[in-house]
C-alpha cells in the first residue's frame, strides 16, 4: 500500500490530501483566517461548483480531499483493470475534472449542515435616531458624557454624547435622542421624561 501511495504517479494526488490535513490542522490551531465568499452564485459556473454555498477555504479543502480521494481510487482502479497506473499528464486532468463537480455537490449538501455566519456589527452612524441613557457624567457642549445605546440587534454600544443646543446639559440617567455625530461624539437632544415625576 505504501509503494502505490508513494509512486511518482501518485505524488499528485497524496500531496493533495496532505495540504488538506495541513490546511484542516492549522484551522483547528486558529491560526488561519475567514476566507469567506459571501456572494450569491447560484444561477453560474460558479454556484454550480460549490461558491457561496461555503466559505472558500472550506470549498478548496473539500476541493482537495475529493481531488486525492478521486485520483488515488482511479490510480488504483487502473492498476486492477489495466496492471499499471495512469501517467499523471492523464490522471491528473481526469481527477480534476471529476472532482470539480463532486465539490459542487457536497458544497450543496453540506451547506445546510453548517451554522451561517451572521455578524451584528453595525456602524456608528447606525446609532443616529436611537435613544440614549446617560450613565456617567453630566453632558455639556465641549464636556461629553458616556451614554449606553443598543443598536437594532439589541447590542448595547458605550458613546459620548454632548448637547446639541449650546445651553443644553444632561444629568446621569437621563435618556436622549441621537440626532447626529461628529467623528466620535454624538449630538443629542433631551427626550423630556428625565423632568418628569416618577409613578
């Protein structure tokens, strides 16, 4: 089994599987990065041979394992049938070219197996139009305060916050409205029910 893994007719496709391990360990080490594709490609080439279906280091792994797999098996299917083993300028196109579509197919049916990525970062200028609780400080024109605002996802964000009208000012656990920002603070105006007595 040796001597046919390591046949120089071979080397192709054990190499293939070999950079899928390594690709696989250095995954598990966290050491590599998100190649993600996030494009939808369903209706091309492209969406046909797995993109968008999983992120792309993860296609280029199964790429390679099927690869190996589909080269190894052919090579051994040969020797069997025809007593030698292909020369790679032939096994090695015909291996890829039928581990091409097969990668398609398990993108497909693996991709609803797998969690989806969602990320709840949002901008700053996505908090403009929020309200905002005052938690530390008292906020004047030149002397902001810290205020607690959640954005649509319901993540709580720490800004400061100054008045928008120059007389205006804002007591600890008063809640504004964002109405605008410049660079890293935010202008607000009072929503009034800081005044108001409590029931």
């Amino acid at each position: 089994m040796l001597a046919f893994l390591l046949a120089p007719e071979n080397i192709v496709f054990l190499s293939a599987i070999l950079l899928m391990l390594l690709i696989g360990l250095v995954q598990a080490a966290g050491l590599g990065g998100d190649a993600d594709l996030d494009i939808d490609m369903d209706g091309d080439l492209l969406g046909w041979l797995g993109f968008g279906h999983l992120p792309l280091l993860m296609l280029l792994t199964l790429f390679l394992a099927l690869f190996g797999i589909i080269g190894l098996v052919g090579q051994q299917a040969a020797l069997d049938l025809a007593g030698g083993l292909l020369r790679p300028l032939v096994a090695v196109p015909l291996a890829a070219a039928a581990a091409l579509p097969a990668t398609g197919l398990a993108a497909r049916l693996l991709a609803p197996l797998l969690p989806r990525d969602e990320t709840s970062a949002v901008s700053l200028d996505a908090l403009v139009g929020s309200f905002a609780r005052i938690v530390t400080g008292r906020a004047r024109q030149g002397s902001p305060a810290r205020a607690r605002v959640e954005d649509h996802h319901g993540q709580a964000h720490y800004v400061m916050v100054e008045p928008d009208a120059p007389t205006a000012s804002f007591e600890e656990g008063e809640t504004v409205l964002l109405v605008r920002r410049e660079d890293l603070i935010f202008r607000a105006i009072a929503r009034g029910d800081h005044y108001l007595p409590s029931l």
